[in-house]
C-alpha cells in the first residue's frame, strides 16, 4: 500500500481518494467477475466508494484497508445478483469474454454453477492471489474451512469441465 497509510483515510478526505485509487482496479475486476457488465463494474465501483466513505471510521486497522474494500464490493455484488435474480445466458456470457475463447467461456459457465461463496472464493483465490490466510481473514472462517470449500469447489469445476469434453485436455 506504500504511503497510504502516513495519512489515515478514516479522517482525511484526500488520503481516501488515495486509496479508492489505489483499489480501483482491484474492485474492478472483483465487480466484473461477479456483474459480468462493465457498466455494472463501473456502477458498482461508485456504490462501493460511498458505502467505503460512509462507513470509513469503522476500520479497525489500517493495514486491511484492501480486504475490508475488497468485502464491501462482494457484498454490494451480492446484494445486486440476489435483488436482480440475474442469470447469464450463454450468449451474453460470451459477448463480455474478454477474447474467444471457448475454454474460458466454459470456465466462467462452470464458476457460475458454484453456491455465490464458492464464487468468491475462487474468485479472490485464484483472479485476485490471495493467500489462505488472507482469504479466512475476508470470508470470516477458519483458514481450515477456507481450504476445504475451496478444495471442494475445485473438485466440482473439474467434474463440471471434465464433462465438457476431451478439448480441455
């Protein structure tokens, strides 16, 4: 986070912007990974910042600035899928793929069949390099937990593409 953290954003306003900046690409990828819209990405991002603004003081410490956005982000996602009731179907899915490519298509299919906390765990794990440490720390559960869900979650995205065929080999 370099230094963000000489000035607390908690109580300076310009220290805020700092750190949204600093974020911005972070709770991109996280909104479009669940949104599977730009324009819903962008939207989500300026719910985020004034949901981050608003409750700043709640921040305990410092040094989880990023997992604390990271959290209101799935949150804000989460609250938007579940109101929306939305479902991608398969050519949307492909018109937002950043590239043709059917093995990335079929990836975000089988990422989309997971329950939304396997989602974010796959998600965070593996678009975001998170560590298990800092995945426990986010989703509030044991390192432990953290690990079976994840290993669980992996096995079913293999059984799900395995089905899909020899060209994933």
């Amino acid at each position: 986070m370099g230094d963000i953290t000489k000035k607390d954003f908690r109580k300076d306003d310009e220290a805020f912007i700092q750190v949204i900046s600093e974020y911005k690409i972070d709770l991109y990828r996280t909104a479009l990974a669940f949104l599977k819209s730009k324009e819903r990405a962008v939207e989500a991002i300026q719910e985020v910042t004034y949901r981050a603004y608003t409750k700043r003081k709640q921040l305990r410490e410092l040094r989880f600035v990023k997992t604390w956005l990271i959290r209101i982000m799935i949150n804000y996602c989460n609250d938007v899928i579940k109101k929306e009731k939305h479902w991608i179907d398969d050519r949307s899915l492909a018109k937002e793929a950043t590239y043709d490519n059917t093995t990335f298509i079929w990836l975000e299919e089988a990422i989309q069949q997971l329950k939304q906390d396997d989602q974010a765990l796959i998600y965070l794990k593996y678009f975001h390099d998170m560590t298990f440490s800092e995945l426990a720390e986010q989703m509030n559960l044991p390192i432990s937990t953290v690990k079976t869900r994840l290993y669980r979650a992996l096995t079913m995205l293999r059984v799900d593409l395995a089905d899909e065929g020899e060209v994933l080999q």
